[in-house]
C-alpha cells in the first residue's frame, strides 16, 4: 500500500471502522501522515502566536480531526495481529506499554484469514 492509498483508506474509506484488518504498510504510512500534518500544523500555530499570546488552535483541530482516525487503525492493525482492539489501552501504561504497542505493529500480521478477517496482503 502506498501513502496516498493508506491515506485515503484511513481518512476517506475507514474513518471510523473499527472493524477488519490494516497492514503495516497502511498503518506506517498513516502514521506520517499524521506526523507531516502535526509539523505543518504546529508551523502554524507558531506563526500565528504572538509574543503575548500563544496560539494552538490549528493543531488542536487538526489532532481532533485525526483522533478517531488513527484510532480505527491502531485497532484494525490489532486485528491484523490476531489480537483485541482493547489492547489499544496499553499506551496507557508508561513506557512498558507504547513499547509493546510499536513492537506489535511492526510484526507481520496473521499470515491468512483470523477471525477478524480475511489478510489484507492476500490481494497483493
């Protein structure tokens, strides 16, 4: 999957599907994505600051707009694991668990159908 098709996929086609599975590729790919659009956003919001007063408002709403999003990704990239989406609430344990999180979504994903669906490898 290339950017513009893991963008689309997350933002246009899956915005909020929590359901089936995401390849790496999809979810790597989104994950600049978003990284592009904090650093875009955060430019900005620093240059609409002033001395006296500053600005978040742009990335607050662009980090708004992309919750739900990645979100859905993070879950469906789980189901690529053969795992619960609920797992998605390790980022809560400090350090531990984001560790463990990027350790599971750069590993190859059930190789065939799990009982979240069919491989999104297989078409390719």
């Amino acid at each position: 999957m290339t950017f513009m098709e893991s963008v689309q996929t997350c933002v246009k086609q899956k915005y909020a599907a929590f359901n089936g599975r995401a390849s790496r590729s999809e979810y790597w790919w989104f994950l600049v994505f978003i990284f592009i659009v904090d650093v875009v956003a955060v430019c900005i919001d620093l240059s609409a600051s002033t001395i006296y007063e500053k600005s978040e408002l742009v990335s607050a709403l662009a980090n708004l707009a992309l919750f739900l999003p990645n979100l859905a990704v993070c879950v469906r990239r789980l189901h690529d694991l053969n795992k619960s989406g609920w797992w998605v609430l390790l980022s809560f344990i400090p350090i531990i668990g984001p560790i463990v999180l990027i350790v599971w979504f750069a590993t190859r994903g059930t190789v065939g159908a799990n009982s979240f669906g069919e491989d999104p490898l297989a078409a390719v």
